[in-house]
C-alpha cells in the first residue's frame, strides 16, 4: 500500500508547493499523514487541507490511481 505524508505547514513550504503537494497527493489514491500541529496551522494552509474538490479526487469510489490525460507545455 502506497502511503504519502504530507508536509504542509511544516518546514517553511511556499503555497505553491503545499498546493502542489496535496494535489499530487489526491491523484495517488492513497492515505495520507499531516505532519504539522492542526492547532497553530496558518488559515491558508488549512484551506489546502479543507479543499472539497482536491479531497473527492482521492476519495473516488473506484478508489483508483489517477492517470494523465493530457500533458500540457508551458
């Protein structure tokens, strides 16, 4: 069983990169660990945390990972 932790408000990420982490997360189908305090977390770090629609991604009912559609340059 693949297992991710999460370092979101820890170790002086930017938003990007906690937004970035949870997204990739929510796309491997797999639980998580939070590894911060919840009781000092900042607001913004709790909205990525919190966010309706990067949590139903993980909790699909096929409960599969998520495959690429479509790779986009920049």
């Amino acid at each position: 069983m693949l297992c991710l932790q999460l370092v979101i408000g820890n170790y002086g990420l930017s938003l990007d990169q906690e937004r970035f982490q949870m997204s990739l997360w929510s796309i491997m189908a797999a639980p998580v660990f939070v590894s911060t305090d919840l009781r000092t977390l900042r607001r913004d770090s709790q909205d990525i945390l919190l966010n309706s629609l990067v949590l139903s991604v993980n909790q699909d009912q096929l409960g599969k990972l998520g495959l690429e559609i479509q790779r986009v340059s920049t």
